[in-house]
C-alpha cells in the first residue's frame, strides 16, 4: 500500500483549504445578493399596501342569490334567418324593400338606418348601393338616401298651382306618389270645383285639368269643325246605344219608360187619398178640459 510522505501532506491540506475558501466566499456572495433581493421585495409589499387598497371581498352567498341569466341562442334564430333571407334575395327585390321604405317614411335615412329598418346592407352589398343611388326614383346626396317623386309638391297648395302649369293637362299616375295623402286632394280641389278630373279612353287614366278662368285654353279649329259636324241620333234609343258601346252608362231608359207608358198609364196612376179621420163620442177624449172642440161630434 503506497502511503504520501510527510513532505506532501502539507501541501495537500493547504490546497484543500483554499478551495473550501473560495468555496465559502462564493455562498457568501450569494447570501448577500439573496437578502439584497427579499429587502428590495419587502419594500415594494410595503408600497403597494399604501398605494392601492384592499380587493373587497364579495360574500359567495352574494352570487348564489343572484345567478347569472342563461343565454339562449335560439331566441334570436327567427330574426338572423330573415335577415339572412333578405341580404340572399335578389338585389332587384332588396332595392323595392329600401324604395317601400322611403315611400311609406318619406324621411332620409343613412346605409346604417337602412340596415337597420329593412335589413338590406346597402353599405356592405356594391351592387345594391351603386342601383339605389342610380333609380330614378331615390335620390341620394352622399350620405343619406330619399324618396324622390317625379313632381316635388308637398301640399294641396303646391299640388293646385302644379295643375295649373298644365292647361291641357296632367296624368293622375304622374301624380299619386307626390305625397301620401295626394289623391284625397285631388279630390277635394275638384269637390270644390278648382280642378276636373276627367277620364281618358283610351288609357282609361284621369287626368287633372284646371278649372281656372285665367287660364287660356286653346281649340284648334280642326277640333272644332268634327265636333260641329257630328250629328246626334233623333231617336233617344239610339243616343243611349251609342253610349253602352262606348263603354258609358245612360242617365235615362227610355225602352223601359215607353213600355210602362203602354201597359195601361202606369206612370199616370193617380195617388189614393187618405180617408179623414172624423171625431165621433166613441173616440177617446185626450182634451176634456176643452169641451168647446167637440160639440159637432157625430153619433
């Protein structure tokens, strides 16, 4: 067995100590960082105890009073299906929902307001916003869209003095979507004989003519002459022919009144009178007290 010599202990044992010195420093150093770090860790404990205050702390008998409501998703499936019917239809039936809507509304309304009434994106769908802003019925001012009749009146004012500018005048169809009560104005101007509202054959559409002194009517003399050389039938029958074939109903009969007048004078019948009731004592006497009424009374 080999054994060191005394020389060599010595050295071995120095060297031992210096590595369990160096050793011993090192925890040193690390003991110092590790109470550097905790007093740096406790002072912002410290701070933040001043600075912010407690969390409160909510009883859990608070949350089972008051549980939250359950969401339901099906609730709300009815309206997304039909909104997802809509935005899926054909743009040509979306742009009569939103024009339906700014009829009836006659307001302006943005892409969102539309959105929101009728579910039509206007701002979401290319093809319908750029076919609403061009229909001739919808105007548009960039921002806002608006029902846009072809004649701009607002009142039964605005709607005479419009008739007026047409002496030969105005369809009725031109004038129904001006505003939503114009044809019950129409027809208070011709009760109150400021306008007529005549009918055209062959349109079978009224039309509104003034009925406005001041305002000049010119007939062509060709109009004149056909009207002057139309002769009448003599014959009342033949007048009332003529007006069922044009498609007019007569205000006389007149095969009715002859055949009435040749069945025995029908038509001169004369009325029977009333039989006059005469006073007699069997009548009841209401007027007693006036014993002069009744002295010529029959037995």
């Amino acid at each position: 067995m080999n054994t060191k010599s005394k020389s060599e202990v010595p050295e071995v044992l120095g060297a031992q100590m210096g590595s369990l010195q160096e050793r011993l420093n090192r925890f040193n150093k690390q003991q110092e960082i590790c109470q550097s770090t905790l007093t740096s860790i406790a002072g912002s404990r410290a701070s933040n105890k001043t600075t912010t205050p407690a969390p409160r702390i909510v009883p859990a008998s608070t949350f089972a009073k008051s549980p939250a409501p359950a969401v339901k998703f099906s609730n709300d499936t009815e309206r997304l299906q039909h909104i997802n019917t809509v935005r899926k239809s054909a743009v040509g039936a979306q742009i009569k929902r939103v024009i339906d809507l700014l009829f009836e509304s006659r307001q302006s309304f943005t892409a969102e307001q539309i959105n929101e009434a009728c579910y039509v994106d206007v701002k979401g769908n290319k093809a319908v916003f750029e076919s609403l802003a061009k229909n001739p019925k919808v105007n548009y001012e960039g921002k806002r869209f608006s029902y846009k009749s072809k004649h701009n009146v607002r009142d039964q004012k605005e709607l005479l003095r419009l008739v007026r500018t047409f002496a030969e005048g105005i369809a009725v169809a031109d004038l129904k979507d001006a505003y939503p009560t114009v044809m019950e104005d129409l027809q208070a101007l011709k009760a109150g004989r400021q306008i007529w509202l005549l009918s055209n054959f062959d349109s079978q559409e009224d039309i509104a003519y003034p009925n406005d002194p001041r305002v000049p009517i010119k007939v062509d003399d060709d109009l004149k002459e056909l009207f002057r050389s139309i002769e009448l039938p003599r014959d009342m029958l033949d007048i009332e022919r003529d007006l069922q074939k044009n498609g007019m109903k007569p205000a006389t009969n007149t095969a009715k009144r002859r055949v009435m007048a040749q069945n025995g004078n029908i038509l001169n019948k004369p009325k029977q009178k009333k039989k006059k009731t005469e006073i007699s004592k069997r009548t009841k006497l209401t007027n007693a007290h006036l014993p002069e009424l009744f002295r010529n009374l029959n037995g």
